[in-house]
C-alpha cells in the first residue's frame, strides 16, 4: 500500500512539474507572440502606413510578430528560475559567489539523475535572479572540492552570458532562415516551378526550425567548454577536480558517457597532462640555474 501510494505521489508531482514548466513556457511565449501579432495590426492601422503598400504593411506585421514572439520567449526565461524553483520543488541552501543555490530531489529534475545546472538570465533581478539547482543525489556523492568545481562552471555560464547569446543566436538564425525560405519559394512560383515550390513550402517550416536547432546545438557545445575553460582560468578551478566531478557524475548516471561529457573530460585530461609537463619543465630550469 505504501509504495502505490508512493508511485501515485511520485506521478502526481511529475505532472505537476510538467503543467507548471511547459504551461508557464507555453502561456508566456504566446502572450509575446499574441502582443506582437496585435501591436503589428494596430500600428499599420493607426498610422501613415494603412495608406502605404500592402507590402510594407505585412512586413511591418510579420516582424511585429517575430518581436513580439522574441520578447515572449525571452521573458519565459527570465522567469524560469521562480517557475523551476516551483516546478522542482526546490528548497533554498545558500549562496555561491552572490547566486542563489537550490537543493532538489534528482527525481525531480530533467533525467531524474545526479546533476547541476543554473537558470536565468545574469541582470535577472529579484525573485528572478538567476539560481543553480543542485539535486540532492550530486551533493551527496561529490567531494566538497569537487562540487565547488561544479558550481564554478555552472557560474561561469553566467559569467560569459550564454543564455542570452543562445537566445540571440537561436531568434537570428530562425528569423533568417524564414526570410530566405519565403523568398526561395517567391522566386520558384514566379519561375514557374510551381510544384517543386508546393513541396518546398510542405518544409518551409521544418528548415529554420532544423537550422536553429543545429546552430543553438553547436553553441551549446562550445559554451560547456568556454565555461570550463573560465572556471579554470577566471576561477582557479583545478583541472583535476573538475574531471573528478565530471567522472562521480558519470558513475553515478551510469552507461557511456554523452560524447559532449566525454570531450570535456578528454580536454579536462589534457590540462593536467598539460600542467605537469609545465610543472616539471619549471623544476628542471631552476635545477639548471641552481647548478
């Protein structure tokens, strides 16, 4: 009786969480696309521009509407660390370096696995300040040190400004894409291949989409080892403690490691190969000017 009460709560919180992030994603972002929508319409018909080519005022209500989407999405992450905070039923356990720290259960977070992340934007203010989620199983099984080397990275994320070259990244790339996929099928219809543009525009959602994602994707990779980079650098990080994190994190998951989580190690590796080439090339010199 127990564990089906146990397995009921377990769901019940699942959903919950699920209403409350994607709901809150959902509702947010379409509010900015709704506004956008609707500020387009009211500015081409209260001004200069409902005399003016058909043309323009599309334009001037299709990027309304990109803007408004943009501004939408954005605010949506802005928000996320009160609604993850909600939707993880996070506890509060201090602070880093001036950001908020968060303690979770792992079933909770995304993988219901051991892990760290942060969430928001680095000028949110208020209850929107950007926080690091810690689940619990993470902070049982890393040594202090090597928590700390977590948490740095997680920081340095910040630091560099990711989230918002991620955004900015993401709205560039889909809002050109969209631009020169409608002017690909405007110029197939006007050269009179009309069914070759009947198929192309079958996609002519799916391409920006699938370019966005590749584009955010790569950025995302290169932003993991930009911030280990930093919280080596910046932050004097231990290389060794940051690959001691990263392998407790990998045993405890279990399985192979993601190929982006086993670079970072190969990288982490290389540093410490690195150093102590370094460290022993310094002896060697000071041996020789001793002598």
């Amino acid at each position: 009786m127990d564990a089906i009460r146990d397995h009921f709560h377990h769901r019940l919180r699942n959903q919950l969480s699920n209403v409350l992030l994607f709901g809150s994603v959902i509702g947010i972002t379409a509010i900015g696309l709704f506004a956008g929508c609707v500020g387009g319409v009211l500015l081409v018909g209260r001004t200069a521009l409902h005399e003016g080519s058909p043309v323009l005022q599309l334009l001037v209500v299709v990027l309304s509407t990109v803007a408004g989407f943009a501004a939408g999405a954005s605010a949506s992450l802005f928000a996320s660390p009160l609604v993850l905070r909600h939707a993880f039923f996070a506890r509060p356990i201090g602070e880093w370096n001036g950001i908020r720290l968060f303690a979770a259960a792992d079933a909770d977070l995304p993988g219901g696995a051991p892990n760290v992340f942060v969430s928001g934007f680095s000028f949110g203010f208020g209850p929107f300040r950007p926080a690091i989620f810690v689940a619990e199983g993470a902070a049982r099984i890393l040594p202090r040190p090597a928590l700390e080397a977590v948490l740095a990275h997680e920081y340095s994320h910040l630091a560099c400004r990711h989230l918002g070259k991620r955004v900015f990244a993401g709205i560039t790339t889909f809002v050109a894409a969209s631009f020169f996929t409608s002017i690909a099928l405007i110029g197939l219809h006007w050269s009179g291949y009309t069914e070759f543009g009947g198929f192309l525009s079958l996609l002519s959602g799916v391409i920006p989409a699938a370019l966005t994602w590749m584009t955010v994707r790569r950025l995302l990779w290169d932003q993991e080892f930009e911030a280990d980079a930093h919280a080596m650098d910046r932050l004097g990080v231990s290389p060794g403690r940051l690959l001691e994190a990263l392998e407790t994190l990998q045993r405890a998951i279990g399985g192979e490691p993601h190929p982006l989580v086993a670079e970072r190690m190969s990288v982490a590796r290389a540093r410490i190969s690195s150093e102590k080439t370094a460290e022993i090339a310094a002896e060697s010199d000071t041996g020789s000017i001793a002598a």
